[in-house]
C-alpha cells in the first residue's frame, strides 16, 4: 500500500510516562494509540502485525486437531457463580447488569462458557478427546496498566479448551500443546522458556508458562544453567539446608530486648546467625481472618505460595493496631502463646534449625531457644518460601534469578470445572462421567510487544518476516514513476509491499523506515536507475546490495 | 476435515419457540448455538461461514481504498457525552464502572472513539480523504431478542468511518460504499434493495438501509414497482391529494357526539368522509413534555418521523388521566383550544381538507368545520404521516408495502461528530476546518443469517459458494479407505473438504448433508467404486452424476 495512504503516522516526540522499549517504539512508529490507560486502538501497522500473530496461531492450533469456535463477550454471571469465581477472581472481574436485570462478566477466560456449550451436547467417549478454541477480546480490571501492551486491561487472547475421557488422555494434549506453542513461538521468533507456573484463578493442579526473557516483564521465574529446571517464583521450591539440626533443644527462655523492629535488629542485639531467628508476618485475609506466616529468618515469604496454603483469595499485612489488638506487637510477633484465632502457617524450613530467636508477643522481649512443636504448633505447614537466586534446587543445582514476559500458558485443569458444573459424558462402560480438562492461553497482544522488545535496535523495530506488517518497503527518492510501476509488480507478485511514495526529504524516509521496521529496504534513485536498480537492504544488517529491478521480485521471493 | 472430529452436532429435535427458518436451520445444523437470549456461540460450521463472510466484506473494503484498525471495545463514557449520545441512545447503551470509577459505554457503534483517535493526530488536508474500518463485536441491550441471528444483543459488525474535506468529497466517497456494498452483497449472494432510511441515534442527515426482502425481516419500506423510490417507511413520503381544499371555510360549530372513541365511530356520527375528520394522538415525551400529533384522519402517524420533528429521545402514548389532566378527553381530542402546554405537532397533510370535524376536548362534544390557522395553530409542522401500500408516490408511482431484513447502511454523518467533539483539520488555506463524515455498516451474524434464510429447502441450507463452510462433502458408505485417499487427496489440491467418515447409515449422512447446505456432495460407495467413481450433486439441484475419481479434482476446480 501507499504510505500517503496510510493511516496512523511516525512520531517523534513521546511522552516521558514512556519507559519500556516496545511500548516506546510501538507508539513511535505509529503502529497503536491509547484510548485510555490499558485500552489501546491498533492502527493499520499494528492490525497487520496481530493479524500475522494470530494466522500463525490459528494454523498451529488447526494442524494440532484444535478446531476454532467462538463464546460471546458477555458470560452469564450465573456460570462463574457454579465454580464461584466470581469471588476467587475479585477485582479483576468486571460485571454488568442488562436492562432486564441480568448479570454478566466481562470474560476474562472462557473455561465455565465452554463447559456450559459442551455440557448441552449429550456427547459419548466416541466425540472425545476435543481441544476447542477462541480468538476474542479479554477484559481485567488490572488496578494498574502499564507498558504499552504489557499490561493492559483489553486484549486479544487465544484461548484453548481440551475435554478428555480422562487424565490419560489429557497428557496427551497437554504435551501436544507444549509443543505447538514451542513451533508457535519460534514461527514468531521469540525464544521461550518454559516455567513452571502457579494455576491463580484458574483452578486445577499444575501449569506451565511459556515466558520470554526480559528485564521489561513482570514474571520473575527461577532457572538452573542448564534449564533442566525452571519455575515461576510463585511455585519455585528450593532445596533449604539442614542447619544446627543436631544441637540439643535447650530451655525456653525470655530475655529483655530493646531492639529495633526489624531482624537486622535482632541478630545485632542476640549476636547469632539470621537463620536461627524466626520471621514473622501477620497478615488478614478477604475473611478477615489473621493468617500468622511464620519462616526461617534468612528466608522471605512468597504470598502467592501462602495464599495456596490458607484458601484465601487475598491478603494484606496487618496494621500494628490489628497487631496489637490481638495481642501482640509489631516487631515482636512470635507463634509461641499466639492468640488462639490466629490461623499459623509455618514454612518447612522452620525444621531445619533448633534453638531458634525471635519476639515474644511483647513489645522489647524477646524468645530463645524456641523450638517448634515444643513451644508452638502450627495450624498449616507447607513451602512458602520465596525461591532467590543462589539457592539450590533439590538437584543441588544453583538457581537463576530471571525476569520474563509470560506470552503462554497451558493448565491441567482436572475435574475442576467438570465437577463444580456437573458436565458429563457417557463413556464407552455407559456410565456417566466428569470430563477431564486442560485449557490453553495465548496473548496476542503482549506477544506482539514482546517480538518488538526482543527484536529492535536504536533506530526501530526489526520485525522477523513472519509478523512484519510488509515484507517490503520501497523508498522513492524522487522517482515516484519508476517507483509506482515497481511497486506494482511487487504487488502483482504478491509481494507486500509499503511504498513510500510521500514528498518527503530522503532522510525522513529512511528514519522512517528503520523506525517501523520493515525487513527488507528497497530504494529507487536517480542514482540506482542509472544502472537499472535498486538499493536493497535487510533491516537486520548494514550491507547494502544493488540488485536490477528484473531481479528484485525473485530476491524478495525467497 | 472429518466430521468425526468436527465439534457440534447435527440435531432434529428443536424447541418450539424458534420458529424463523434460518433460527431453526442454523441451530439444526449446528452451526450456532445459545448462550441466553440474543447472546451466540458460533460452532465450527458456523465459524467458517462467519470468517468467509468477513473475507468478503475485507477484500472489498480494502479493493476500495479503506484500511483496518480495531479500537477498545469499552468507550470511555466521557466521549459519548462530549456528543449527548450516552442519552439519546437510550436503554440500548450498557454501561459500566471499573475499579478506578471510570465509567464506559460497551461498544455500539464508534463514531466517537474513531473521532477521539483521528482529532489526536495533527492531520492536514493532505492526509485526507481516508476510511477506517474494523470489525469488532458489538453491544446493544436490546429489549427483546429474536429470531436467532436476526435480532441479537451482541453481534459482530464491520463499522468504517470516512473523514473529508468537505462535503462533495464525501459524496464521492458515500457512492464509492453504496457500489462496494452492492459487490459485497452479490458476492454473499444477497440480493439487496437499497432504501432511504431515518439515521436514528447515528446522527446526520440521510442514509441508506441495505434491504434483503424477507417476511422475517422486521425494516418495512415502501418501493415503486420499477424500483425508482425505495425508502424506510420511517422517512418514506408519499404524495396526499388534495380532498376539499377549495370549499369555503364554514363556521366553527360544537355539536353534542354521543360516540364511541375510535375514528369510525366519528364518521357513522357525522356521516362524513374519514379524511374529513382530524386524527388526534397525545403523547408524552422522554422530557414530560405533551405532544398531540395531528394528522389528516384516512391517515396514520410514523412515530419515528414524530420523533425527528419534536427531538425527544422516546415517546409514549398519553393515559387517559393524563390527557383528562391537561383538559382533554380521550377519543374527543382537539387541537382547537388545547391547553398551552401542548406541543401541537401537525401533518402537513391537514391542509389538504376544509371545515374538517373531530374532538372538541371534551366528553360527547365534537367540533364541525375545523379549519387549520383559523381554528387552532402548529406548533410544529411537517410530515408525519406513515406511508402505505397502494399511496402513491410524488410521481405518481404506487407505492408497494415490503418487508426486509437490514444487513448494512450507509450514513452521511456531515459535521454532527466533529462539530460536537471539536475534531478539525488544517485546510489547504492554513485554516483549521471541521472533517466532514460519513459511516457504513454491515452486520455480519445479520447476514449470515439472511443468507440461510434466502437459500435453502425443506431439507436444511443451500449455502453458496461463497460462503460455505466447505466446498465439498465427501459421504463415504462403508468404503472409509478409498474415501480418506480421496480426502487426503482433495485437500492436497486446495478443496475445502467435509469427510464423513462416521460410522452411521447412509440414510443419516444424506440428510446430514442436505441439513448442513455444503455446495457438492460426493458420495464414494461400492457401487460407485465399480466404475471407478463418485457420486457428485450439487445441493441446490436434483441431478446426480457419475464423475471418475481422477477428474473429481478437476471438476471441483472449476
């Protein structure tokens, strides 16, 4: 197309709000705008971009036996109530009444649509296994949007449900899907790394995210050297050392001690070791009960791990007010003699030390010696620890620390939705039974920034030629007639093709052209004609080539 | 693909309640399916159609100049009122708040939001003309809905906006749409009647409905039998004759009407001609405002043509109280020495009479030689009146009564939208001028369900090519080897293919076949393999032919 046709222009000046490299080039080479925060339009550079990513998808997921349906935007709010996510997903949930007085969400995932479709079908183990699957607009009430189309509150997303006569069955998908979206990402030339994830609202046992690695992303994820293990921080587990194990438990003892409130404090002011004092961190959760997170001292609480544990669907740290008044003291919290109500949930690594330090309920007192089961007992026990870098994962291999952008995700889902909305199938016995299910997500739109994040140098983005908006970009430097004729044999060979056919400095037009990324540069002079050519140069490389027009389409066509 | 893996069923049974056809057959098919009422899954068949359609529509909009963008579904509320829209649309906008309090409209149309992105870049009179467009899911809360795809509160819409320098290069532009609609149409295979029609809560001065004429069809417009005059019978005008308009004027007289309420009673009263006497209506407004519409009485009222005179957003017939209240009664309503606070509303076809008779505000008291101008006033004057079949037009022409379903329309937007929201260019003379708009939409689940409704027989669909879910449908009875070959072999070669490869009876695969509407059926059976063969039919004829396996490929080419 002619770029004096098209709409949605370059951009120089950008607004300092403007941090992340995509979000910043996106806006710049005029391929989006945002309407509101989190809400963007997608002009045409941008609509042929998604529009590529989504072919790409939509051919994996079809040559992997998925077949493409679509739910509508607005889910009766009757269905989330069957699986009661309407709480679990909280604010993000957005809802709406109709004039009839109907209450419907904004579907953020379609897992309770899918499952009331296919439970109106009384379907046999014959029609079994089927993966179904969407392309439609998703809505969540982030409390922040940010980075461009790194988070956003709208966005396009490609969501998968698999229904399988049993978890047998369903391994099958699942690995079938690791792989597709393996081929579906290296068809969109990010490079993933595939974590394991915490299943959120979701439901089910286990997922897996597929993350692209980026100091811009917002999953924080653990990973050997040699990638045999990785995992989001929110599911990581870490080997946790046995520590003075041996040592003979000693007499319970409180001592004065007019410390500070934090375990720097303590380890001052007691001379030992940070991982012989107990950290404590009281917490109240959506019920409004006190959850008391108790932890080796050198170690940190993960809340998402935590949440897990308790069934809460969140919590906040508790005030010093709500501290005291349930009768202990900020900086001084202690299991040992806890208040009865407080709900005490203890990281295993409480079992790796003895003779353990820390506060006594009491402002300036502290406790020694203290020793779990002995001194206290917890209410739940489990892995709430944060995995960092440096630790080791049972395999006795360092972690990684790495951040990333999480593009897919896959999830056993079980009998998890199947149970709560009773949907059966008759299997080859005659008996009636749950569906076992997994489901299957794509964002379209963060995938779209994360090719730009990866792919860009200090001029623009370098689209891979299988997402770029053109496949050419023909600059006419004052030859708009020789240029129409060959852009329109471009055309006629089917090549896409953006001609820059505007009265524009030929500076302008090549910042231009570096700036929006197209892979190969095509320029008509004066100059080139003179030998019957044209400037060809690959947008990921300084060579630059004359080739005679006659040539030009069988290059490009390659 | 094999109908063993397709995912959605075929089904005889149905509920009582769907009575349209392209309701029962898409259902029967398993082609859509309901989420609640007006709310639709799209099934795998029924996607493919969906998508087919859209190809149709983009293939075109592009071949005419319009490029494709996609705004946010959720509109910022503050934009629809910046143009009073968020009121005069009604009960059919949804709204809602999210989290931070910011309130948004769902997406209806997005003649603001396309207003909002255009009025944010600098543009100049170089970068227009120019046409965007998206398809996007749509919103609107309908009060009922109806007839599966027909009448929907959630549909997917191709909706495009111009923006001009003026007003003649918009009518270019309004001509450009009005000849691409008409391909688009023929290419669904839809033929479509182009009529006048009223803009409704889009705004603007004129516009045109495209029509397929249908019973089921809920637009009912007026069309000269050579087709010159089509229009919406919202706008559509017709020629009223002059009755006794050159009779002297008589003297006013109250005489006592002891009659029923309705208009015949008060021409067997008086023994007069029904056009003589004056039909009186009282409504109330959106604004608690009385209106009395008043028209010729062999005449009836157009309520929307009402409604554009008088500028209220909604209208309601007046109770009884309530016209006894402002000193009427009804069935004995006047214009003459109404109460002040009416807004008398009057056809122009009251002065097509003299010395006229009807209502004297009173109960059993009616007036003899009513005369407009000497007897009562207008407080607002023009055409009113509702045209119907067997008027003529103002050629002369009679006018037929059709009904049809409205797949798409053009509107002339003028400067309604950027006048409102300030959106200006800079002219070729250095000043800052308003765009002057226009805007075009097709629905596509509408149309997909027209064209069901337009092809089909007893037995289910008769998809055209164009549109069919597949080319052909390949029925193999008891002969899946030699069937898969051919299968595999079809779609190597590019056919879209339907196998049924199920093990059911012939019998059902046929009926399969014909309910689904696939274009060719090719039934491959042991007889057939005889000779080497296939079965080939198409469905909209009866005739069967014997087609060799190697030249199947060549035929369906074709």
């Amino acid at each position: 197309m002619k770029q004096s046709k098209l709409f949605g222009k370059t951009t120089k000046t950008i607004s300092k709000d403007i941090k992340i490299t995509s979000h910043k080039l996106l806006y710049q080479a005029g391929f989006i705008r945002e309407s509101v925060a989190g809400r963007y339009y997608f002009l045409p550079l941008g609509m042929r971009v998604r529009e590529k990513i989504v072919k790409i998808i939509e051919e994996e997921m079809n040559k992997a036996g998925a077949i493409k349906i679509i739910t509508p935007v607005l889910h009766p709010l009757e269905l989330w109530k069957e699986t009661a996510r309407n709480d679990s997903v909280g604010f993000e949930l957005m809802t709406i009444k109709d004039r009839n007085g109907s209450d419907f969400a904004l579907g953020g995932t379609a897992e309770e649509m899918m499952v009331d479709l296919v439970r109106g079908f009384n379907l046999s183990y014959k029609d079994l296994p089927f993966n179904i699957y969407q392309f439609s607009q998703k809505f969540r009430d982030e409390l922040r949007a940010r980075g461009g189309l790194l988070r956003v509150r709208e966005f396009l997303m490609k969501d998968a449900y698999s229904f399988h006569a049993d978890e047998n069955d369903f391994k099958k998908e699942y690995k079938n899907m690791w792989n597709v979206y393996k081929n579906i990402f290296q068809r969109l030339c990010l490079e993933t790394v595939v974590v394991e994830a915490d299943n959120g609202y979701i439901g089910g046992d286990y997922c897996h995210e597929f993350v692209v690695e980026s100091d811009v992303g917002e999953s924080r994820f653990l990973i050997t050297e040699d990638g045999q293990y990785a995992a989001h921080e929110d599911v990581a587990i870490f080997k946790k050392e046995n520590k003075n194990i041996n040592e003979k438990e000693k007499e319970l003892a409180e001592v004065e001690a007019k410390r500070g409130n934090t375990m720097d404090d303590g380890v001052k002011l007691h001379n030992m070791p940070l991982w012989q004092q107990i950290k404590d961190v009281m917490f109240i959760d959506d019920k409004g009960r006190y959850i008391l997170a108790v932890i080796r001292g050198d170690f940190d609480i993960n809340e998402t791990k935590l949440l897990n544990i308790t069934k809460s669907n969140d919590l906040r740290l508790a005030t010093n007010d709500e501290i005291r008044k349930i009768g202990s003291e900020s900086g001084f919290i202690s299991p040992v003699r806890i208040n009865k109500n407080v709900i005490v949930v203890g990281d295993d690594s409480l079992r790796t030390t003895k003779n353990a330090y820390g506060g006594a309920n009491k402002k300036h007192r502290d406790l020694l010696n203290v020793n779990i089961d002995r001194d206290y007992k917890l209410n739940l026990e489990g892995d709430i620890a944060m995995a960092q870098e440096e630790f080791c994962d049972n395999n006795n291999k360092v972690l990684i620390e790495r951040k990333g952008i999480e593009v897919g995700n896959i999830f056993q889902l079980g009998y998890h939705y199947s149970k709560k909305m009773n949907a059966k199938f008759t299997d080859c016995d005659g008996q009636e039974k749950f569906y076992y299910m997994g489901c299957y997500g794509i964002g379209v739109d963060r995938t779209m920034a994360a090719i730009a994040e990866k792919h860009n140098d200090e001029k623009g983005i370098i689209w891979p030629e299988s997402v770029a908006p053109f496949k050419a970009h023909l600059l006419s430097l004052n030859q708009n007639e020789k240029a129409e004729e060959l852009y329109k044999n471009l055309e006629q060979a089917g090549i896409e093709v953006l001609y820059d056919d505007r009265d524009l400095r030929p500076g302008e037009k090549f910042a231009d052209a570096d700036l929006i990324g197209i892979p190969y540069r095509v320029v008509i002079s004066a100059k080139t004609l003179k030998e019957n050519s044209v400037e060809l140069k690959r947008r990921d490389s300084e060579k630059v080539e004359m080739v005679k027009i006659d040539e030009l389409i069988n290059k490009l066509k390659v």
